[in-house]
C-alpha cells in the first residue's frame, strides 16, 4: 500500500519518531503561535512475536490497539498511511523524522534528498544503535509518501554551537579534523522545553532528559553551553542498558586482558550495562523499585543512577554560575518522583528543595523551589520543524 499524500494541507505535518523497535507518529496540525495534535500513536517490539500497534486521539481516547505481526518500520508506516486514509485525516504536507545524530556535516534540521541520505549512512558508525532505523523508516516513508517533502530533524542541532571548551575532546588534533568530539543529544527534547517556557524562560536553566536514554543540558539564555553526552549517546550519565561515561582504561583492559573485539564491546557498553548490568536483571526503574527493599544489586541501581545525575546536574550549575531552574523530562523525570527526590537530595546548597516528591501533571513549578516538571514534546518539535522547512521551500 503506497497512499499518496498530497502537498495540499500545508499546515497538517506527520512527524515519525523511530527507535531501534519502536516508531511513535503524530499527525498535527501547524500555526506560529501554536500546534494541535490530531492523532498519535506507536507501534512497539517491531521484529518481536508480541509486537503491538496503538492510536490515540487527540483527548488520549483509544481508536486502535492491537497486538500484530509487525516484521519491519516499513510495515509500520504502511499501516500508518493506512490508518490515516482509512480515517479521513487531513492530508499532510510534510513527513518529518527525529535523527538522533546527523555526523559531523549535518547540524541542521534539513530537507531530505539522495545526499542527506547519502550523509546519513557515512554516520553511521556515530550512532549504529538508532540511524540504521531512522534510515529504514525514512526510505519507507519516502516512497510510501512519495509526493511529500521528507525532513530530518536531529538531535544535535540544538547543541551545535556548543562552546569549544565543552565541544571539544582532550585527543590530538588530527583526530578532531574528523569530526570526533561532542556532539550531544535529546536536543528535540531539550528545544520543546525551551519553547514551552516561553516567556518564563529563566537565564540559567538544567534540563534533565530521564528515560531509557539519560542525559543533562545547561542552558544558558535558551542556549545549550554543556551537556553530559559526548560523541555518541553512549556517554554522560547511568542509563537503561549504556554505561555513560566509563574510564577507557576499562576498555583497554578488556581488549588487551579479555581479548574482547569491538562488537563484544560494543554490545556491553550499549546493552549490558547500565541498570541492567548493576541490577543483573533488568533496566526499567519500575521494577526495580518494585523489588529494591528486598534486592540490593536493584537498590544499588537505582542509587547509582541518581547519584550520576545529580553529580551532573551540580557540574551544570558550575558552568552556568548557578542555577534559576531544573526541569525534569523524559519517562523517569515526569513520572518517578522518587528519583527526583533522591537526586535533588544534596542538592539543597543550590537552592533545589525536596517538594518534588509531590506528583505533577504537565508543567507544575512548586512555589519556592527551582524544581519544574514538563512532559519532552519531541514529535510536536519535530512537526514544527517540518512544517517550517517544507513552508520555506514553497516559498
């Protein structure tokens, strides 16, 4: 099935959003002040005997949920144009894709053609855990879409101009010419909390992006100056399964000592460690709060991850001279309040108080804390984003 979408709707824009077994979708609708989101939805475990596929309108009322057979992202976005067809949706008049690193010669959200694609593949080897998806679901959506004008929206624009001091890497320069250095990522994240503040948008300003996937940004004056994850999203912080930032001494010693090669490294930096590899049996804080009263390694785990993100947010705030605000985000940062409470434990000499071990719905700052939390609204990013470059084009 290979519906067309005409370029008639100009301000209706399909954002894709794809992880290695997964791919999250928003259809939106576009103004400049504004972006109302008229269905979402996600199809998890592609490859995987219980893959499922989901669709919810714009209250968060269920239109579609089953559990498929889904072999690849392409057929994905089949179902997608599908589900859209079948409903009568608005035709869209662009398809934007989150990239999670674009290499060392794409920084800016940017049309798509054979050279971006072209691009994409040499940069690979910066991020083989997500743009080998991104890619397969921008080739499916250009020729199932193939009348629609196709943006990628990466990661790392947000903190490309980052400052030489905190961009650049303490290796020689010969290898710097090459594009190794630090890049940074969940910048979609970070620019839909920037644009949610607004006119609140304080000078100094922490954003922690929690999920499977971790990291924390200074802002200074809406601007990224610092963040945890370096040349690849493998750096920074404790994750769900990444290491974040490890003494390479350990990696030599591995190769030299354990005669591991780089495939087997790969695979424990990027899928064994983490909560996984501190608990030794899973990296979703849910469970391992379910078992840490009983579990040490589980409690450990947890210990160990909110101690390394309140290490880096007090790195942030040395950078920014202080701190006027931290915002959590991500799925540990919006809802397990208490992370939140135990990485802001020490943290009160900065003014960061202990109330949020409240819960929040949406964007709740507490009176007399620097705390807020703000759901990331990467998808509603990268529709913005698609429709302005798509609306450039044209004109």
């Amino acid at each position: 099935m290979s519906p067309a979408i005409r370029s008639d709707a100009t301000r209706t824009i399909l954002a894709l959003n794809s992880g290695s077994s997964s791919l999250k979708f928003g259809l939106y609708r576009i103004w400049p002040s504004k972006t109302e989101m008229l269905v979402s939805g996600e199809a998890e475990a592609i490859g995987e005997p219980d893959a499922t596929f989901h669709v919810i309108d714009a209250q968060g009322r269920p239109l579609q949920s089953e559990a498929i057979p889904i072999d690849n992202q392409g057929d994905v976005v089949a179902r997608i144009g599908k589900f859209l067809v079948d409903g009568k949706f608005p035709i869209a008049a662009a398809v934007g894709h989150r990239v999670v690193h674009g290499g060392p010669t794409l920084l800016q959200h940017c049309l798509i053609d054979d050279a971006v694609v072209s691009q994409l593949e040499k940069a690979i080897p910066f991020a083989p855990l997500h743009i080998p998806s991104a890619l397969a679901v921008i080739r499916f959506a250009r020729a199932n879409f193939h009348n629609c004008p196709q943006v990628a929206c990466f990661d790392t624009s947000f903190h490309a101009d980052l400052p030489d001091v905190a961009s650049t890497l303490p290796i020689p320069k010969e290898l710097r010419s090459r594009g190794i250095r630090r890049y940074g990522f969940h910048g979609l994240s970070c620019e839909s909390i920037v644009r949610q503040l607004k006119a609140d948008l304080p000078e100094r300003l922490i954003i922690a992006h929690l999920g499977n996937g971790a990291s924390v940004t200074a802002v200074q004056s809406g601007k990224s100056v610092d963040t945890s994850m370096g040349l690849t999203p493998t750096g920074g912080v404790i994750m769900g399964t990444r290491t974040g930032d490890l003494d390479p001494g350990v990696l030599v010693y591995l190769i030299r000592e354990k005669k591991l090669d780089v495939t087997e490294l790969e695979e424990l930096v990027d899928h064994r460690s983490g909560l996984l590899g501190i608990s030794g049996f899973d990296s979703d804080m849910r469970r391992l709060h379910e078992v840490a009263l009983s579990n040490d390694d589980a409690r450990l785990a947890i210990e160990m991850f909110c101690y390394s993100v309140r290490k880096q947010i007090a790195a942030m705030i040395a950078v920014l001279g202080g701190v006027d605000m931290v915002v959590f985000t991500g799925g540990i940062g919006e809802n397990d309040e208490v992370a939140r409470a135990m990485i802001c434990e020490g943290l009160s000499w900065a003014g960061i108080g202990q109330a949020e071990t409240r819960s929040w719905t949406g964007r709740d700052s507490v009176p007399d804390s620097k705390v807020s939390v703000l759901t990331s609204q990467e998808d509603e990013q990268i529709a913005r984003h698609a429709w302005a470059l798509q609306a450039h084009r044209d004109g």
